[in-house]
C-alpha cells in the first residue's frame, strides 16, 4: 500500500524505501523541481513551456517525483505575523536518561507551535523552532510543554530579533 505522498505504507515496508537522489535525476525534473519550490500553483500548460515538455509529460513526471520520494508534498506557506505569531525562538533541550526520548518526541510532535525538531549532536539531544505570540506564551510552552516531560534536565532559548533569511527550498 502506498500513502497520499508515494511513501510505502507499513514498517517492513518503510525500512527499504528510500527516496531517489537530486543528483540522478535529469535536468527536466532539476528545473521542475526549482519552479515547484518557487511556485508550486504552476499549471502543468505553463510547467511544460517552461521545461520544454508537454502538459501530459509533465503530470507524468511529477507523479513520479511523488512517487518516488523526491517530492513530499505541496503546502500553503502562511505569514507567521497575520497568524499573531510574532516571536520565533529556538530552543535546545537536553537530558542523560534515554527513556526521556520516546515521551519528549510524543510531547512535541502533539504541539502545533513546533515548527521543527531536530536531533542534533554535541551537549544537546534536540534543537526545537517555535512559533509563538510573546514572551508569555513561549514561557507557557516551556513550562506546559518542553519542561513539563519528566527527565529533561536543561534548556537554552533564543529568540530570534529579526530573520534575514528564511527558506524552504533545498538547491536543485
């Protein structure tokens, strides 16, 4: 069984598929893949002219990017200010005892305003992006939600003054 975005479904099944490298595949779908992060709204008739391929030849091609693996999704991108989530912090959090993972990555994949979590090596087990509307919220998602995990030992927040660049793109 396959899910929504081309992934196989099931455990054994996850375990063997991985998704096809950027770097096998041919300039058509290189220059695809750019003009879909750019724009994902591109009508295929526009797509095509762009890469110099038919409407049909390109839904073809992005079914297989999908299927693939390549591509994992299409989304609506929201302004973080009109949703009133201002402030962007990030936060590193540690611990010493193993057991606290399972329930720290339960606790955070159930909290919206994570944006990200990532494992990362040094001092720290996780490094967390959070989108919230103030000082009083982050404070409240610190204590409802990160230290609220029994056995996480310690944390470090920073909150983001201005952002330069922010991207979801990856090089192609």
């Amino acid at each position: 069984m396959v899910s929504a975005v081309g992934r196989p479904r099931g455990h054994a099944a996850q375990a063997s598929w991985r998704p096809q490298r950027l770097d096998k595949l041919d300039e058509i779908d290189r220059k695809l893949l750019a003009l879909l992060q750019d724009n994902d709204r591109l009508g295929l008739a526009e797509l095509g002219k762009s890469v110099g391929s038919a409407p049909s030849t390109v839904n073809d091609r992005i079914k297989r990017l999908v299927r693939n693996g390549v591509i994992t999704g299409f989304h609506a991108r929201l302004a973080a200010d009109v949703a009133g989530l201002e402030l962007l912090a990030f936060i590193l959090v540690a611990w010493s005892d193993p057991k606290v993972e399972p329930k720290f990555l339960d606790k955070i994949q159930t909290t919206p305003n994570v944006l990200e979590c990532h494992h990362v090596t040094g001092a720290w087990n996780y490094l967390l992006k959070v989108r919230v509307k103030n000082t009083r919220e982050l404070e409240t998602l610190l204590a409802s939600t990160v230290k609220a995990v029994a056995g996480v030992q310690r944390t470090d927040t920073m909150i983001a003054l201005s952002s330069v660049k922010e991207g979801w793109s990856i090089p192609v």
